[in-house]
C-alpha cells in the first residue's frame, strides 16, 4: 500500500502535494466556465428599474430592509404556495449590491 508517515513527513511533498489537489480541484470548478455563454438564465419580462423604483429601491437599501426582508422565495413547498414561484438569479441582474438575505426575521417583500 501508500506509505503516507513519507508525504507527512517531508513538507516540501507534503506542499507539492496540495498545491496538485488544489490546482486540479480548481480546474473542475472553473473550466466549464469557459463553456457556457452565460451563468444567468434569461427570464421574461426582466428589465432594468425605472427612475421611481431605482429611488424606492435606494431607500429600502439606505434603511436597512434587507436585514430582515431578503426578498428571496425559497425553493420550498410552502413558500411557493404562499409566494408564487421561488426567486431566480437572473430576476436579481439589475440589483447591485444584491439585496438576498441569508436570514429572513420579517416577510418578503
């Protein structure tokens, strides 16, 4: 079998060694982007705010809403029956900084 006590024993194989896993775990996850026209998945009716909602918007960030309404439907049998359909990343485009939270206290706006 493989004599690990050799690896932990000599740090400069023990770095090579996870330096090749890292590189190796690095290319699985960022080759396919290299693959795809786009991460977002265009949505109907998207569009960019208008002057009213972008200033509606500006005061929701300015006040803090978001720290308890993340304005997020989670994929969950419940709250798709009470919400409508679950949040999609490409509804989100125009919004920056994005306003999903990772903890909801109150309801969704």
């Amino acid at each position: 079998m493989f004599d690990h006590g050799k690896i932990e024993r000599n740090s400069i194989l023990m770095v090579v060694g996870i330096l090749v896993v890292v590189a190796i775990g690095g290319i699985v996850e960022l080759a396919p982007l290299f693959y795809l026209e786009s991460t977002i998945e265009k949505v109907k009716g998207v569009r960019p705010y208008s002057p009213l909602e972008l200033a509606g918007r500006n005061i929701y960030v300015r006040e803090g809403c978001y720290n308890c309404h993340s304005q997020m439907v989670r994929p969950f049998r419940d709250e798709i029956e009470r919400y409508g359909h679950y949040s999609l990343a490409a509804e989100s485009m125009y919004d920056h900084p994005f306003q999903w939270g990772s903890k909801r206290t109150g309801p969704d706006l």
